[in-house]
C-alpha cells in the first residue's frame, strides 16, 4: 500500500505539472509566437544588382577585337530611371537569370575568344519598360557589368552605389526636349490572295524625329523568337524559315506542299492545306523549338510538327 500510495502520489504531482506548463503554453507566456510576415521585408532600391552609377571602361568591336576611343558616359540604373547611351526610361522592370557566360555570348553572336571569360556562370538583368526600351546587362562581380550594343562589347565599373538626384533632374530636362524627335518604327505583314498563288509581305512604317515617315517592302513574314528575327516565306509549292532575312539564306523547308500559312506567333506557324481525296482542309500547327548550334558561330532554328494538335475543318 506504502508504494501505491507513492505510485499515485507520483503521478498526481505529474498531472500538476504538466497541467502548469499547458497553461503557460496556451497563453503564450513560455513560447511566443513570431509571426514569420513580419520577418520579410520588401527588397530595397539599392539590393539590385545594377543599380547605382557606372563608368564606361572600355568598348570592344565583336567584329575584330579592336578597342574604340571611350567618352566619359555614364550609366545610370535605380528603380525609378534607367539612362543608357542618351536613352532615357522611367518605372523599369528587372528581371534577373544565371547563365553559362560563354553560352550567352555564343548566343548573341559574339565571338568569344575576343572577351575575356573569368567567371563560367553570370547573372543577366533584363530591363525593360512599358514602351519600347529593353536592355541586358551581364554581371561580371559586383563592381563591374557589361553589355552588348551595335556590334559592340561595353564594359562598366561602378563609381557610386546610388544616382545622384542632381542628374536625374539634368536627364529629365533634356528628355522633355529630345521627346519629339523619337525615332519610331514598326512591321506589318500583309498577306493577298490573287487567283493562282498567295504573296507575303512585311512593310517597315519608320518616323524618325521631325523626319517624314518613310516605309520600306521585304517578301516573306517575319517571326520574332528569344529577341531574334526569322524569315517565313513560300515557294513555288512549299514554305521555309531562314534565320538570314537578309541574303535570305540556310532555309530549312518545311515537309508540307502547297500549303498556306494562317497566322505567326513567337512559338507557333499555323498552315492550312486541301487534301483533295477527302475534301478537308488540314490546319497544322509547327512549333517553334529552341536554338541549336549548327557550326561554331551560327545558330539553326528548329521545327516540328505537333500531330496531336492537327485539326481537320470540313
């Protein structure tokens, strides 16, 4: 009975305890809850990457390694303006992505043995506003980025974390003046239908400043994929792609005869044809698949047929 009565005395003093420590517990008295919200902050201005003042260092021609004379240009990046080779924009978005350095540059058709690779993987901050501007800046370290502009490799160093307001209202002011002579210009593809065969043309409208509007005729449809222009067009009997828009060259034909095209996207060129045995028109669709290295410094564009998506219009 002695130990009995120790047994139950045991556990009634348990049952105290931890009755007391569930007390406190609920109450918040021995755990205080942290609520993790209140642990995330919004990135500032100046945690970007880019951001701050840079001074051009050096211009390297992709052509032939050659150095340009530089100026005294500067560069200037904060969330609220971007200024760029006497280009101005306000309210940028910025988006960032690792890559392989020398990828990126294969890529942009530029020949790497005339930059100097120390790093394998970079990030790349693409800016853009809610216009026309849009830019990529590699980032070399933290003091240092690069871009590629006409042709040409521009190096930056930083000289200051931050944009000194005094210039930013120097680049508003001369923004105001150079507001009208804009150079602006865009592509509309037409396609007619005579009796026998079916023509495409892309017309490129341009108003450059104080200028007259001029305009100017190429054959064939142009597809804009991963910032990179490819001409679409017809034969005699078929349709091919080119990535050489200008001697109209490397075609890739397409496994399709006497077809049409409906209509291009950055991802899809949708043709129509006519069997003649079933009385069908056949709506098939050609994906538009990523780049692949044809020889060194060359890229080829890739097709496919998605047979899954091929929709039959009676």
């Amino acid at each position: 009975m002695k130990y009995k009565k120790l047994i139950f005395s045991s556990i009634g003093i348990s049952l105290f305890c931890l009755t007391i420590l569930l007390f406190f517990v609920l109450r918040g008295n021995f755990f205080r809850y942290t609520d993790i919200n209140s642990m995330i902050s919004e990135p500032k201005a100046n945690s970007l990457l880019v951001s701050g003042t840079w001074q051009l260092t050096s211009i390297t021609s992709l052509s032939d390694g050659s150095e340009s004379k530089i100026t005294d240009d500067k560069l200037y990046i904060n969330k609220e303006i971007i200024y760029f080779e006497k280009t101005k924009t306000t309210n940028p978005k910025f988006k960032f992505r690792q890559v392989n350095f020398k990828n990126y540059l294969l890529y942009n058709g530029v020949v790497t043995d005339k930059i100097n690779i120390d790093s394998e993987d970079v990030i790349v901050v693409s800016i853009r506003d809610e216009r026309n501007f849009y830019k990529e800046f590699i980032i070399i370290n933290k003091n240092k980025i690069a871009t590629i502009h006409n042709k040409k490799y521009y190096m930056y160093e930083k000289i200051s974390d931050d944009v000194d307001k005094n210039n930013i209202g120097e680049l508003n002011s001369n923004d105001n003046s150079q507001n009208s002579k804009k150079d602006i210009s865009f592509l509309i593809g037409v396609k007619s239908v005579g009796t026998k065969d079916v023509d495409y043309e892309t017309f490129l409208f341009r108003k450059n400043g104080d200028e007259k509007p001029t305009f100017n005729k190429i054959e064939g449809l142009f597809i804009n994929n991963k910032n990179k222009f490819f001409l679409v067009n017809s034969t005699n009997d078929g349709i091919y792609v080119s990535n050489d828009y200008i001697n109209n060259s490397n075609r890739i034909e397409l496994a399709i005869k006497n077809a049409t095209i409906n209509f291009l996207s950055k991802n899809y060129i949708s043709l129509e044809s006519y069997n003649s045995e079933t009385n069908k028109k056949i709506i098939q669709y050609i994906k538009l698949m990523d780049y692949q290295m044809k020889s060194k410094y060359r890229l080829k564009i890739l097709l496919e047929i998605e047979e899954k998506k091929r929709i039959l219009i009676i």
